[in-house]
C-alpha cells in the first residue's frame, strides 16, 4: 500500500511539472506584432512582404497601420493572405478607384453629357471660387473596402479580428494623433489614408479626421504597448529629396513633411526588432502603375531579412488560415434600410436611385451599381453604408449615412480646338435645385472665334414625364457645298462647287422626357429655328453688305428614342449607341416664300466590342431621308469632316471636309479598330462609305455599291481637358488628303 501511495504521488508530480513546463512554454512564448507604415503606392510593397510572411508560417498576432498601411494591414488582419492580397491589387484600376471615375452606365443622360464636356468643376457660391475640399470623395475606394471586408461586417472591436487591427489618423481640428479600433472598419481605414486635397476627410465620432501619416505614420509605440514583444516593421516612407529632385511645389511640400517623419523615424527604428525598408526610392506615391515591381521590391527586402525572420517561426504555434472565396459570385438579400442624413431628397428618391426594396434579394453587383447610380447624381458628398447581420434572418440591415451636397452652384470650364469651330474656351454656369429640388440650369458661353452658347433647364423626374427647356447658338465661316444652298441650274449658271459662308443657327425646345431604364430615353418636343446663312462671295463688286441664303425661322415638332451604353464616349471598348430622330417642320418665316411641310427623319446605330485589353473594334450604320416638300435644301444632310457635336443635319465623313457631301438622304457605314499602344493612347484606323443625294430611297441608290469613301489613320492621347487627336484621311475619289485636328471635350 505505501508502495502504491508514493507511485500515486509520483506520477501526480510529474503531471503538475508537466503542465507547469507548458504554461510556462505558453507564457514564454513571444506574441508578434506588424507595423506598416504610410506610403502611397509605396505601400504595396507590404504585400510582398507578407507573402514572404505567410510562405515561412511566421504567426502575427497584432496588425497596426497608417494610411497604406493601414489598408494593407485591415485586409490582412480580417483573413486575406499576402497571396490573396496581391491577387487583388494587381487587377485594381488606381486611376477609377482613386479619381472616383464612376462608370459611364450609372450615369443619367445629362449627367454623362457633363462629365464628357467639362474639364475643371469649382463649387462657386456668392459669386465667389471656393476650391473643392479634395480632388476625390473616395467613395470608390470606399465601396472596395467595404466588399472586401464584408464577411468581418458584423466585428466592431478590430481586436476580435482573425488579427487583432488598429490604425492611426489625424484630427484635422487638433492636430492629434487619432487611434482607430473599433467601429466601421471600412471607414475608419479611409480615415487612416485621407490624404489631404487627394481624399477629402472623413468624420468619425464628431471627429473631422484626415490621413494618419500627417502625425504618425509609423506606430510602433502604440502597437508595443498592446502587448507585443517582437515588432516587425514594413518602412516605405520617402527619405529626404536633394535639390535636383525638388522639381515641384508639391516635391517641397512633401519634403517639409518628411523633415518630421525622418526624425522620428531615428528613434523608431531602434525600437524595430526586424526592421524591412523595400528599395522604393525610384517610385512616388502615385507610382500605382508600377504595383507589380513595387510588389516584388517589398518581396525582395523580406528576403534580406530571412534569418531575422526565421528566429520567429514556432512548430508549436500554427498560423490559423482563414478561407475567403474571392471569385464568389455574391448575391445579398437586403432585410431593412434605413437612410440617415437626408433632408432635401426623399427616401423614395434615394432608394429609387439604389434600385432597392426592403426583404429583396439581389447580386452584390447590382448593389454596387445602384450605389454608382446614387453617388453619379452628384448631389452627395459621400454616402457611406454597412451591411449588418438581421437577428434570426437571413441577409443583411442596410444602414446609409448620406451627406448631401450644400453647395449647388458650380463653376465649369473647358477648352477646345477642331477644323470647324477652331479654338473656343467654355465657361459654365450650372444651379441645381433653382425652382425645385430636383431641377438643374446650365448655361454655356464659348468665347473664341466663333462666340456660341447653349443654355438648359431640366426638371428630373427618372422613369416619369421629366420636363426640358433647351437654347443654344452655333456659328462658324466655312467653304460648304453649294449644292446645299443652290440648286443645279444656279451651280451651272455661277460655276461654284464651294461657298465661302457664314452661318448662325440658333435653336430653342421646349421637349419631355421619360426613361425606360436609365441609358433608354423616348422623347417628345417643339422647336423654333433661327438658321441664317449669307457670304461675300455672291455680293456685287459694289454691295457692301452680304448676299443672304437664308434667314428663316422654322417652327417644328420632334420626337426622339436614345439607347446608349457605350462604356466610354470617345473611347469606347463595349456597348450599343443607337439615336433616332424625326422633325416635322411645319411652319417657316416669310423670307422662305417656297416654304412647304416636310419631314425628316435620321437614325444612327454602333456596336462596340474588345478583342483584346488592347484592341477595340467599332462598327456604325447610319442613313436619312426626307419626306415632303424639297423647296427647303438648308436642312439638307451634309457629309464630311470630324466631329462630336455638329449641328442640324451635318454627319461626320472622314476623307472630306466638312459639309462636301449633301443630298435629301443618305446611307452611311463605318468601321474602326483602335489600339492602345500605351496607357490612354490610341492608334486608330478608320474607314467609312456612304450614298448621298437625292431619294436614294426611292432610286434604290441607297442599295448600290458607295460612291463616296474615305480612310483615315489618326493618333489620340487622352487627357484631363479631353482627347487630343490628330487624323490623316484620304478620299479615292478625291485622290487627295485631308488631316482632322482636335484638342479637348466636343462643346
């Protein structure tokens, strides 16, 4: 028995001593934290360090961030790997994302006729200039987050992350540092990297706060205190620039804040157990399109670190992996909405803007274009939403914070040159809410060699009957075809194929408009046309003033059906444009004493598709006729020369000039192929073939081989003020060449 006693108390020694050794192995064993610092597109070389990270098995137990880093580090800590990371961010347009280029399909009619025509918007308010708070609202980058993260959705307190996050911004108001743990996260990261007059701030708690980097952009100290005892650091702040690289008021500026920055990096570096600074100096904080080499330097400064990193790797201690399908095709069923921070715009406004009822179940796809739609409407600073878990339901608790737009007059210029117009710079007027809350005035004035304006009020009523008042003057000097102003008796009799003229026309409607989903319109409407044509070519030797071909007033009712989804006006690389036109004229001032009822109708159709990144083909058929009396040739269709936005009844036709072909109808086809030997420069090849004159309908012309054809080789670059583009196009029939020059958005 005392034998049995003493091995009994033995082996319940030995158990104690065991477990004794494992708790102590517990406590001993080094919990690992992560900073990662700000950087701009520095800051992807964070993901080649974690890919380093992941491929050892090193377990992170605390994530902290600023700016970048903080991006980065949120994504990381709510499960994606380093793999998972660099998968994402290298099919992730920076240019949209960051310049919140909404695409052109959640866009309304008048609000892609503004975003193609204005180089430069400024909130204008008793009549004075206030600069915009930041060149972006960040809603892009906003919506990205938030579907990254949102299977982490219901986790307020970032420490209950698979990774215990935090990240760091700055209190505009205070100038203190901010530490961001727990809330929304897709917010509080977007705090974290508000770069100031890139990002505009985001309020947090009654706090106005803006991108970390400013006060803090390495927090090491805050991140030491959570516990941890061994810090990894990711270091990509710029060091201090010599005077050949100070090129620019903003290299200076970022240099005055880097003074700062480098000081306290001094200290903080010390404080680094592995201490990773990427070989990035040849990059800037813009430098997005350069992710894949910044990437691999961020890899390849890991690698530097191996051994250092390898001392962190324990057998005992299995990095959790966490599984996250990113090629999912969600669908989310959204319970309840609720709306905050609307006054001016109805709840029915906004949610038929999303496309969103209550208990409906739909793709995460169509969600994110009816937020697209919402924000494309301009009339909200930011709308930031989270997907909350319903209690015992399937689906999720929609809950929007909008912030409405105070300003609402706005001051918009733009420049522009072409053959026909020639050089014009567009000051812009444009009110919202002027009579209601739901209306827009614009006026345009173009000053230049040719003075025109065009003035539009629009009552938006979506998929209901919305009223349009619309005024806009053309004029230009020009060598036309004379058969659109004499008939051939006169041409035989004067011996004139071209005319030196003058024409004015300016055009007033009165016109209705409803949707039938939001890129198809029908409309219906009255015009009244002022068309005055004159020259000096036909004056008498002794005649001062110009012989005039016409100075006519038209009064005309019209109806319209518009279907576009063009992804791009320009530059499209998808979608089908289809516009067709009829015009019933049914009255003219006395100087047309031959005056009679005609009608004409027009229509044009395009089909847009990619066969490549790079290659982009576009096909286009187009054709017209008149109905009625043929006493009126000024309205005639008329052929030649390049352009977006000509007037009456003028078609663009490559390899002649402008307004070369004229007849009563035509048919046209064209067809390009546009490569993009760069980024946001093109090579185009272009051909096109046409019938035009007189009742081809009726003659069967229309069905013949064309007689008129024409070829062009043209270059074009995209930039802020719009396309430059330069055109070479030759005609066979002509056997001569005629070049197209353009510079900024068609006004």
């Amino acid at each position: 028995m005392k034998i049995k006693i003493i091995i009994l108390t033995l082996f319940m020694l030995a158990l104690f001593s065991a477990k004794a050794q494992n708790d102590t192995l517990k406590t001993s064993t080094p919990k690992i934290g992560l900073v990662l610092s700000g950087g701009g597109a520095k800051g992807l070389a964070h993901i080649g360090v974690l890919k380093v990270i992941d491929s050892l098995g090193v377990k992170v137990d605390y994530v902290a961030g600023t700016s970048m880093g903080a991006i980065i580090g949120s994504l990381y800590a709510s499960g994606y790997t380093g793999k998972q990371l660099d998968s994402i961010f290298k099919v992730i347009d920076f240019d949209k994302l960051i310049n919140d280029d909404l695409p052109r399909a959640s866009k309304a009619f008048y609000e892609r006729e503004n975003s193609e025509k204005y180089a430069v918007t400024l909130p204008f308010e008793n009549f004075k200039i206030k600069l915009p708070s930041a060149l972006s609202r960040g809603q892009n980058t906003y919506a990205l987050i938030s579907r990254l993260t949102l299977h982490v959705n219901n986790i307020t307190d970032f420490s209950k992350l698979p990774i215990p996050f935090f990240c760091i911004a700055t209190n505009i108001e205070t100038g203190q540092a901010v530490m961001l743990n727990s809330g929304n996260l897709a917010q509080s990261v977007m705090a974290s990297g508000a770069l100031p007059s890139l990002f505009q701030p985001v309020t947090i708690n009654n706090q106005v706060l803006i991108d970390g980097g400013v006060v803090n952009n390495y927090p090491i100290d805050e991140l030491r205190a959570k516990g941890m005892d061994i810090i990894i650091g990711v270091d990509v702040q710029d060091g201090l620039a010599t005077i050949e690289e100070l090129s620019s008021a903003l290299d200076v500026l970022a240099q005055i804040n880097n003074f700062r920055t480098i000081n306290d990096m001094k200290l903080k570096v010390k404080k680094t157990d592995v201490y990773i600074k990427p070989d990035i100096k040849d990059y800037s904080v813009v430098s997005f399109d350069e992710g894949s080499k910044i990437i691999e330097n961020g890899k390849q400064a890991a690698f530097e670190k191996i051994d250092n990193l390898k001392k962190l790797i324990n057998p005992s201690q299995k990095k959790t992996s966490y599984k996250i399908n990113m090629n999912a095709k969600d669908s989310i069923t959204i319970n309840d909405i609720v709306i905050k921070g609307n006054e001016k715009y109805t709840r029915a406004y906004i949610l038929g803007k999303l496309k969103l009822k209550n208990n409906e179940k739909i793709s995460y796809e169509s969600f994110n274009n009816g937020i697209n739609n919402l924000v494309a409407t301009n009339n909200f600073d930011s709308f930031e939403f989270e997907l909350k878990d319903s209690n015992n339901k399937k689906g999720y608790n929609l809950i929007a914070n909008l912030k409405e737009t105070k300003v609402n007059t706005f001051l918009k210029l733009a420049l522009h040159f072409d053959d026909l117009y020639k050089s014009a710079a567009l000051v812009n007027i444009t009110q919202k809410r002027l009579l209601f809350d739901n209306d827009v005035a614009s006026l345009d004035f173009v000053l230049g060699d040719n003075i025109r304006y065009n003035f539009e009020y629009f009552i938006d009523k979506g998929f209901y009957w919305s009223i349009g008042l619309r005024s806009r003057y053309h004029q230009f000097n020009k060598d036309i075809s004379a058969k659109l102003l004499l008939d051939d008796a006169q041409i035989t009799s004067t011996g004139l194929n071209k005319i030196d003229v003058e024409l004015q026309d300016q055009t007033n409607q009165f016109y209705v408009q409803t949707l039938f989903r939001k890129d198809f319109s029908l409309s219906a409407g009255l015009e009244h046309k002022r068309l005055e044509i004159k020259t000096q070519t036909l004056a008498s030797n002794n005649q001062t003033n110009p012989f005039v071909f016409e100075s006519t007033d038209y009064v005309s009712v019209f109806g319209g059906l518009k279907f576009d989804t063009y992804d791009n006006k320009y530059f499209p690389k998808s979608g089908v444009y289809f516009n067709g036109d009829l015009h019933m004229y049914l009255y003219a001032s006395k100087f047309n004493t031959d005056f009679d009822n005609f009608s004409i109708a027009k229509a044009d159709i395009g089909y847009t598709f990619s066969v490549s990144n790079k290659l982009v083909f576009n096909l286009q058929t187009g054709g017209g006729f008149k109905v009625g009396s043929k006493s009126t040739q000024t309205l005639d269709f008329a052929l030649g020369g390049y352009g977006n936005n000509l007037i009456n009844n003028f078609i663009p036709f490559v390899g002649y000039d402008f307004i070369s072909l004229t007849g009563n109808s035509y048919v046209k086809a064209f067809a390009s192929a546009d490569y993009q030997i760069f980024k946001k420069q093109h090579i185009t090849l272009e051909g096109n073939w046409a019938n035009v004159e007189d009742d081809i309908f009726q003659t069967g012309e229309w069905l013949t081989l064309p007689n008129y054809r024409g070829y062009a080789l043209g270059y074009a670059v995209e930039t802020f003020i719009g396309p430059i583009q330069v055109k070479y196009s030759y005609s066979p029939e002509q056997t001569q060449s005629v070049w197209f020059f353009n510079v900024g958005f068609w006004f």
